[in-house]
RNA sequence: GGGAGCUUAGCUCAGUCGGUUCAGAGCGUCUGCCCUACAAGCAGAGGGUCGGGGGUUCGAGUCCCUCAGCUCCCACCA
C-alpha cells in the first residue's frame, strides 16, 4: 500500500512539473468556463451586481491602458460573483464615427480610391466590411486576459437595438424642445472635415509668431488725422508722411476676412484713430475702426483685426457692431473664392506666404516669438481645427446639469477617488450645448428630412423615427399636405458617438426600446463604471445625464477612475516613443494572471500608473509561489497513525486566525475600491505567512508523514487562499483548485463562496508575531556566529513569555532545549534577544564576542533611556495628563514601566559581560 | 487667467478620526545560503529632519498659513 503511494506520487510528481506554465492552463481553463456558460447572466432571484463596459473603438486593439481597466473591472465582478451576486458584466464596442470613418478612408485612399467619388452607400459598404474585418479583435484579446464577460450580451454602439435607441432619443429630444439647430461658430475639423464639440477639441502649446501689420488711415484726405497730443499717444507714420495702425496678428492668413480694426475706446496709445477708416494690407479693403472694450490695451499695439468667421471672439463683436462676415475658407482648409487671393492653397500655406508679400509690400513691421495655445481634433493630432460658422443640431445641456449634478454631490454615485467630484461639478456649471451633429457618414445619421423650399426661404424640416413617420408630419404642414416621401431630403449628417454611448447602461437593456421590460427593471442602475478620467465629460456625466432622463435614476453608483498607464519615467505610453509593451506579448511570455496582477500592483484608484516589466515579473514570481507551494502540500504523506504535534496545532490555530483577520481587511478595501490594497494583503497573507511561517510550522521532517488534520487543515486554507486570489489572477486558481480535490465536470473555483471573515484571536496573533520576531532574533544570531540552522541550540526565556506559541519557536529557530527562567541568567557567554518585552538568551559558550555584545548592549541602553526621558516628559506634562484621553496616557504609562524593565535587564547584561571581560 | 491635486526610504506608493514602540509596504540594495516546494527561491540586514519655514495643540507625516517645486483639468486674449 505504502509503495503504491509512493509510486502513484512519483507519477504526480511528473505530471506536476516544477514551474508553472501558464501557456498550458490558460486558454484550456477560459474554453472550459465559455463551454459552461459561467460568465452568463440571467435575471433571478439573488441581487444583481452589473457593469457596462466603456465601449471601446470597434476596430481597436489592447493597449496598456485597457489591461489596467479590463483588469480591474473583471476582478470586480469576479469578486462580486464570488459573494453571493448575479454578476453581469456586458462587453462590447463603440463604432468611432470619427476615428472609424478616417481608418477607411484612409484604406480607400491606399486603393486610390477619394471618398467624395463613392455615394453614401457605397461607402458604408466599405465602412462594414472593415468593421467586420477588424471589428472585435479587442474582444477576442480580452479572452486572453481572462475577462469574464457575459459574451451572449456583446453589443456594439451601431447594431440595431442601439440604432434604433438612439433614433427614439433623438426623436424625444427633439420633441422636448431639446435638440436645436442653429447658426454658431464651431469647431471644423479641415482633415476629417466634420464639426467637433468643445470637448473634442483638445489645446496644444505651441512656439508660433506673432505679425505686426500696417492697416494705414484710408480717409486721411477727407478726415485727416489729429494727434490728440495725450501722454501714451503712439502715432505711426511712414517716410511718406502716410499715418498707419499696427496690428499683431497670429494669423495673418486671414487678413482677407478683416472687415473691422477694434480699438479700446480707453486706450491712449490708439486715440487718434478714433471714427477712422483703415485699409486692409495687401487687400486693399477699407474697414472701419471700431471700439470695445473687448481688447486689451497690453495686447500687442492694442488694435485687434476682426475677422468674424474665423474667430469667435471676432464673431461676436461682429454681431455686436454689425459687421460683415466673409468667409475665406473653404471646408478642407484651403483659402475659398470669397479670399480673393491665394485661391485653392492651404491656409498654412498661405500663412508663410502671405508674411513674405507683406514684408516685400512693405507692410509687415516685424515678427515676434510668440507662444500661443492652438487646438486640435482629439482623434487627429496633425491638422489645427479652425473655427467655423455653420448650421448644426446641437443639444441644450442646461436641463441636463440639472438633473446630472445633484445625484453626484448628494452622493448617490460617489467617485473613486473624490476629487473628480469638483471636476465634474465644474463642468456642469459652465455647460454648453452639445453640438451632436457631425459630417461623416459613419454613424447614426440623424432622423430629420427636409422639406423642398423655395430660394432664400427659411428651411423646414420633420424629424421622426422614419421616412413613413417623417412623411406623415410634413404633411401636416401648412402647404405641403400631399408631399411625397421622394420630395423629402434626410440630413446627410451623422450623430456624434457619444450620443449612442451616453445611452450605453440603458439601451444594453433595452430600456429606450422597451421601457420597463424585466432586464432593465433587474440590472438598472448597474452597480459600478471603471473608466479613465480623460473622459469624464464624454462619458460618465452624460451617461449620468442619459440615465436620469430616460431611468429618472442613475446609471450606477459608483465611478472607478483608473490612472494613465505610463512608463516607468513617467512618460504617456505612445506609439511614436515605442515604451508601450504589447499586451499580448506580456500575456505569452509572463501569463495573464502575472500581468494582471502587475498591472494591480501599482495602480491606486485615480493616481497615474508607472508600468515596468518588473511589476510583472512579481506576478509571474507569485504565480510560481503559489505553484511550487501547491507541490509541497501535494507531495505530503498522511502518515494515519500519527497524532498532530503541538507546533502543528498552534500554527493550524494562528493561520486560522490570521485568514480570518485579512479577509475582513481584505473586504473593508474592496469596499473603498482600494484594490491594489486587498492584492497586497492577499499576497503577503499567502507568501509571508502561509508560505514562510505556516507551511514551515507544519511541516513534517524530511521522510516522514503528516497527520491527518493538519494535512486537511492545510488544504482547507489553501482552497481559501485560492479563492481569495481568483479575482486577480482566475487562471492558475483553477488550475489548483481542480488539482486539489476530486472535482466533477462543471466545478469551478469561480462559482465558489469568497471567504468571509469569522472570528480571529488577536491575542494569538499578536503572540505568533512576537514568536516570529524571536526566531529572526536566533537566525541572526546564528547568520552573525555563523551556526548552521541545523546546529541544535538552547534557548532561554524569561517568565512564561510566549508559552501558547513555544512549540512553533522551537521547530523554526532549530532550538533543542527552550529553557524558562525567571530571570536571564547573564552570568554565562551567550547573546541576549530583545523583543518587545520578551527577554531572552542563548548561551553559546565562547562562539560569543564579548567586545561585540557590550557594545550592541550599550547602544540598546542608550536608545531606552532617550525613549523613557520622552516617555516621562509626556507624563510630567500636567495638561497631557488631564488633556488626553484616558487610554493614550494609560499607553505612555505602560511604555514607561516596560523602558525601566527593558533597562534594568540592559544594565544587568552589561554589568555581567564586563564581569566576562 | 481660474480650479484641483501632489511632494514620506534608492524607485513606486500607503499612512483612514490629530494619540499604541508610528515613521510603514512592495520593489530594488547589501550579506549569507542550491537546506529535496520554490535561486522566478530561502534567511538575515541596512535605509527616511515625512519639500522649506511658521502657526494651532498636552501632542502634527496628519489641521491652518506661507514659500518652493511638480502634475493635471478648465478658459475665446488676437
């Protein structure tokens, strides 16, 4: 029987290799969980616990950014599966008009093929083919890092559910008196050729310069120019005695569209140009000067150009003084028939040169350095966006900050961590309509059909879910009440995305489509977002938003802000640095579960990520841990006969005691999302005192078995180590957790209870620790004699100290004889232990360094006594004494009298090793 | 220009209500070990005027003021 054991072992043994290779367990165990449907979710009985993924780009691929948010997101509802919810975790991706719509023309371009050749139709046909083509590969790569999402449920930003969400929002919206079109300056993006909102307009730094140009007095024969004669007055006149105004300009391309010079009416450098007219350089066009108190009079020579359609600021004094706005762009950027000059060129071009025939004309002063912000497409980082007056839908946000900020501030959804609360606080009080249309085809595009008018009449429009429905409202319209659908022209223009992912938490579940249904009425509000905080503004507060006006409830509580993933200078992770690790290189070489847990590691709710490979490879080491400690408990013996012995009983008791304890740390973290917290408790419980304390009390010497009880105990805290890692790191759990008792089909860690705390002896513990430090106490005596751990050596302590744990001192510090004594008795050569208030010695005979001892004596000595001189300071302190309370002097008290203890035992091993001298 | 945050060990960071021997953790460093679970490991050790200054308090890493440095967000000064 026992050979058989033993030969049935070595076959395991075999199976069981020495390192964990992850490469083996991975992709077996995920298809094991996907067969089983345990990510899947239905409606039933037990309380929901749910999360939304933030969509990512449809035809994007993993990023260091992802692994951290996918990662955090999957422990969270792995762990909320664990304790007792219905954990619904709902993947999908966002179809990136912007983003999606530039990758295809950029195909087509490479097959020489211009998107304005192509109709509507015809490219979206292209636009679908490459969704289908690279659609989805960011889900299949959140496979590999063992995402437990409920697949079943995968949704994507444009299928028909979400389509036909939004249409119906539009549609309400609309009907509300919500969604408007009108006549503003916006953001144009010249590449992508599409309106921007605010929030996707992102503002460099950048070095430019600034043009000073000379606009001269146009009517100095009919109304000549009188200095005023005022202190500051700068007069500007040529060699040809011409009076000129000097204006500072960045962008002198746009000289063209001038059609006022501002001054400040109390400024009185510019007095004397006060009711005239100036000629624009090169143009040749007369503007009047005007006056507001909109320019700064420090700025430059304090003369502004006013261009109004190609500045907001120039827009409204435009309005204000009722100036003409010419137009001199056309929509891709280059200089439009109405500039009249540089016709077709590209207005950068035209920047550099325009400078050259001012200057060649004599009308340019001077250049200066001059740093300025300029704005750029979030999604396209090369080309400036331009400010632009056109038409667009734009939705009236007042109503949604009103119902988006109270559920924040009064706490309803709180933020991890609190200080995007104020982020958010202050968007939503200086909120702008959103402009939602955008000029792309990839998209939603917008329910509204125009109707045929007559030139120059004002247009008119229907909106409505569909042609039928758009048909039957326009013809309730005064006149055109026998229209047919063939008159009627839908918008070209296309929803901006956000506009579908705002709806995301609702339209997954149907609520926008059918109201009140059993899913949405079960996962709404879903419990916890996790997302980054570059788009609190594009994401979380309308989804907020979104929520409120179609749930009347919010769409979660709680909001998990990860940090930005950098490199370990501190550096954005990025393309053109080339420091962005591929996730799915790190996941081949280390495992998932090692770079999940490396991501973890450094990640503190809200606080910038520093990622280095190291954080990774501490993963792969916990995984190898975690293996090689399954091994020692797999190669263990039940030897039947024997009865457990008593360091075994004290370590069983402690562990026990000690699993209890971090588990509830470990559930007060999750708690305050305080992830990388729990991780770090768990990992410390598991290698520091399952491996380096309890494994080593419990261990049976070499050739012999262990007991029955301690070996089923061993197993028990194992299976709970295991679980309490599997959010973390899913795969090498169930590895060993299949490994470590007979399991059916159909078994899973992932479906087992998370361990809840039970009782813990603090007393116990408090006494296993002191009993660790002892032991360190002899292993440093022993690496400082060097005695070899296997030398047997004899240990004396003082009074009963550590009686309950003694057994485990004496099996991990290889002592032969532990001795109690009611006093240390100095007299012999040996090393004196100090911990805490346990006193102890080990007599070494003449291993022992006199010189040494005295002096590590001394220096102990002195240390105490400054610590008693603070003690008693405190103490003497009459207004501590009354003032604090009881329990912190009764604290001091207490450090008092063991100092005095700890410094009579001092001065008494001193005085005995001089006597040795 | 407005707002938020950060500064604690070589590095990355905890430090909750102002009070335990509270100055911590992980990684790295140093020293000694291949001892049949694990060298991707074991054992041990060293390391900090808590950014500077001031204040409140019996007591400050923690609260207040101030200075310095760094980061981020928002904003239409050409």
């Amino acid at each position: 029987m026992y050979i058989c054991r033993i030969y049935y072992k070595t076959i395991l043994m075999e199976e069981l290799s020495s390192k964990y290779n992850p490469a083996l367990t991975e992709d077996k165990w995920y298809e094991y969980w996907l067969q089983h449907k345990f990510f899947h979710s239905e409606p039933d009985s037990r309380p929901s616990y749910t999360i939304v993924i933030p969509p990512p780009n449809v035809t994007g691929i993993l990023h260091m950014g992802h692994v951290l948010n996918e990662t955090i997101q999957d422990v969270l509802i792995r762990h909320a599966r664990m304790s007792g919810f219905n954990a619904c975790w709902v993947p999908g991706t966002d179809h990136a008009s912007i983003a999606t719509e530039a990758k295809v023309v950029g195909r087509l371009a490479g097959m020489g093929i211009r998107k304005r050749d192509l109709t509507r139709e015809e490219f979206l046909k292209y636009a679908w083919e490459w969704k289908e083509e690279h659609g989805g590969i960011i889900l299949e790569q959140l496979k590999k890092l063992g995402c437990s999402c409920d697949w079943d449920r995968t949704a994507f930003t444009m299928d028909s559910p979400r389509s036909e969400s939004v249409m119906r929002v539009f549609v309400d919206l609309y009907d509300k008196g919500l969604i408007y079109r009108g006549l503003r300056m916006v953001n144009w993006d010249p590449k992508a050729q599409t309106v921007l909102s605010t929030e996707e307009v992102v503002y460099r730094d950048e070095k430019s310069k600034l043009y000073y140009l000379r606009y001269y007095v146009a009517d100095a024969d009919v109304n000549p120019v009188v200095p005023t004669g005022e202190e500051g007055e700068v007069l500007h006149i040529d060699g040809q005695g011409r009076y000129y105004a000097v204006v500072a300009t960045t962008r002198p391309e746009t000289i063209m569209g001038d059609t006022a010079m501002c001054i400040n009416p109390k400024d009185p450098k510019n007095q004397w140009l006060r009711g005239h007219k100036v000629t624009v350089p090169l143009v040749g066009r007369v503007i009047p000067v005007i006056e507001d108190r909109y320019v700064d009079i420090e700025f430059g020579t304090g003369c502004l150009k006013v261009t109004p359609a190609h500045d907001v600021n120039d827009y409204n004094l435009g309005k204000i003084h009722n100036l003409e706005t010419i137009d001199i762009f056309n929509p891709d950027g280059t200089l439009s028939e109405a500039a009249g000059m540089y016709v077709g060129r590209d207005r950068m071009d035209v920047r550099k040169q325009i400078a050259l025939d001012l200057d060649n004309a004599a009308l340019l002063e001077k250049i200066e350095d001059y740093d300025n912000k300029v704005g750029y497409s979030e999604r396209n980082q090369d080309t400036a966006v331009e400010p632009r007056l056109c038409k667009q839908w734009f939705l009236k946000m007042q109503h949604f900050a009103d119902i988006a900020l109270p559920p924040v501030l009064e706490g309803k959804i709180q933020f991890h961590p609190t200080k995007y609360v104020t982020t958010y606080r202050n968007w939503l009080e200086n909120i702008q309509d959103w402009c939602i249309s955008r000029q792309l085809w990839w998209g939603h595009r917008i329910p509204a059909w125009f109707l045929p008018t007559a030139e120059g009449e004002e247009e008119k429009f229907v909106v409505a879910l569909n042609v039928e429905e758009a048909l039957a409202k326009a013809r309730k319209i005064k006149g055109y009440e026998n229209i047919e659908a063939e008159a009627l022209s839908r918008d070209e223009d296309a929803l901006d995305t956000w506009f579908s992912s705002w709806l995301w938490p609702v339209s997954l579940f149907g609520g926008i489509n059918n109201p009140g249904n059993e899913e949405i009425r079960y996962y709404y509000p879903t419990s916890d977002l996790v997302t980054g905080p570059d788009i609190i503004f594009f994401l979380v507060a309308r989804m907020i938003m979104g929520g409120e006006e179609y749930m009347k409830d919010v769409p979660f509580s709680n909001v998990y802000f990860t940090g930005i993933v950098r490199d370990k200078l501190g550096r954005k992770m990025s393309k053109q640095l080339g420091n962005s690790p591929d996730p799915l290189k790190l996941i081949a070489q280390y495992g998932a579960d090692a770079v999940r847990m490396g991501m973890l590691l450094c990640s503190s709710a809200g606080n910038d990520v520093l990622y280095d490979d190291s954080q990774v490879e501490q993963g792969r080491n916990f995984c190898g841990k975690i293996w090689n400690a399954f091994r020692l408990i797999d190669l263990w013996n039940v030897d039947e006969g024997k009865v457990q012995d008593e360091a075994s009983a004290v370590a069983v008791k402690w562990f026990e005691s000690k699993l209890n304890e971090t588990v509830a740390t470990v559930e007060d973290h999750f708690r305050k999302f305080r992830i990388s917290d729990a991780l770090m408790a768990v990992y410390k419980l598991f290698w520091d005192d399952f491996c380096a304390w309890y494994l080593e009390a419990v261990k049976p010497a070499y050739g012999e078995g262990i007991d029955k009880t301690t070996l089923a105990r061993t197993k028990e805290f194992f299976e709970a180590l295991l679980k309490l890692i599997h959010p973390v790191m899913p795969f090498i759990t169930e590895e060993l957790w299949q490994k470590l008792a007979p399991r059916k089909d159909g078994d899973t860690i992932m479906l087992q209870s998370y361990p809840i705390a039970g009782d813990s002896d603090k007393e116990l513990i408090a006494d296993f620790e002191a009993a660790t430090s002892l032991v360190a106490a002899v292993r440093n005596i022993r690496q400082q004699k060097n005695i070899s751990p296997r030398e047997p050596l004899v240990l004396k302590v003082e009074g009963s100290a550590l009686k309950d744990v003694e057994a485990v001192v004496r099996k991990l510090a290889g002592i032969s004889e532990l001795v109690r004594v009611d006093s240390v008795n100095y007299d012999e050569a040996g090393s004196s232990i100090l911990v805490g208030t346990i006193k102890a010695f080990v007599p070494l005979g003449n291993l022992i360094n006199v010189e040494e001892e005295l002096k590590k004596a001394e220096a102990d000595l002195l240390y105490y006594n400054g610590f008693l001189e603070s003690v008693r300071l405190k103490l003497g302190n009459e207004k501590f004494v009354c003032g604090a309370p009881e329990k912190v002097v009764a604290t001091e008290r207490k450090k008092e009298s063991d100092a005095l203890a700890t410094i009579a035992a001092l001065q008494q091993t001193i005085a005995s090793l001089k006597a040795l001298k």
